[in-house]
C-alpha cells in the first residue's frame, strides 16, 4: 500500500479527484444554495445520513464531506493509475458518466429516491450528469496535463 501512494499516477489522481469534487460541490451547493438545484438536499449528506443515521448535524456533515471527497480521491487515483499517461479530456468524461450511472442505479434507489432520481423528479438525473461531467471533466483534463509533460 506504501508503495502505491509513493507513485506517481497514484498522487496525481488522487490531486485531481480531490479538485474535481471540490468543483462539483461548489456547483451543487450554489445550485442549492439559489434553488435552482432539484435535488432536495446535498446526496453526500443524504448518503451519511442512510449511513449513520440522525447524529448531531455537524457529525453527519463531517462524515458526508470526509466520504463524499474520499470517494472522488478514490476513483481519480483507480482512472490515473489505469490510464497512466494515456489518458485525456474524453477518459475523464467517461468515467463521470460510469461514476454517474452507478449512482443512478445503486446510490439514488438506496435512499428511496428511485432510479435516476425518479421518485422525486427526473431533473435530478440531468443535474447528477453535469455534476459528474464536471468531476470527469476535471479528471480528464488532469490527465491531459499529465501525459503533456
């Protein structure tokens, strides 16, 4: 494991996912935040909430945001490692459409919400898919950056 965070593809991708999702939860707060977000409260939150149930709502806070940019470290060290320096703009994008649909199909339906946000509405699919194309955007153009040097 020591090994695997010494590398380079590892700190890179886990650089950028930590900026990807830090983008894309300044976007959904500020939709949230002038309500032009459908989505009825942030998911990493709803997420800690399913996870750890009704705690004080600072600890359900630092648990959803530990989680939620963990999780984007996660998958952008899992891309660049893949990728090495292969990878460009449309890899990242794909991968925030692969991270999306399981979100869609697993994540959404675990908190009652239905596939693709449909028991509550299904402008929450379109505004998950921006938010997921940000993050895979920013992980692409990381790997642009890194196979140009």
């Amino acid at each position: 494991m020591s090994s695997l965070l010494k590398n380079k593809f590892t700190k890179k991708g886990i650089g950028y996912g930590l900026l990807g999702t830090l983008v894309m939860s300044l976007i959904m707060l500020t939709g949230m935040a002038t309500g032009m977000s459908p989505i009825p409260e942030p998911i990493p939150v709803a997420i800690a909430k399913g996870i750890i149930g009704d705690l004080p709502q600072p600890l359900i806070m630092g648990f959803a945001i530990i989680t939620h940019f963990g999780y984007g470290a996660f998958w952008g060290a899992v891309l660049f490692n893949w990728m090495k320096a292969q990878g460009n703009i449309w890899h990242g994008l794909g991968w925030g459409v692969m991270l999306w649909f399981i979100m869609e199909l697993i994540v959404l339906p675990l908190l009652g919400w239905g596939a693709f946000g449909s028991a509550i509405t299904p402008k929450i699919a379109v505004a998950t898919l921006v938010l997921h194309l940000i993050y895979g955007g920013t992980l692409g153009w990381g790997l642009k950056r890194l196979t140009n040097v």
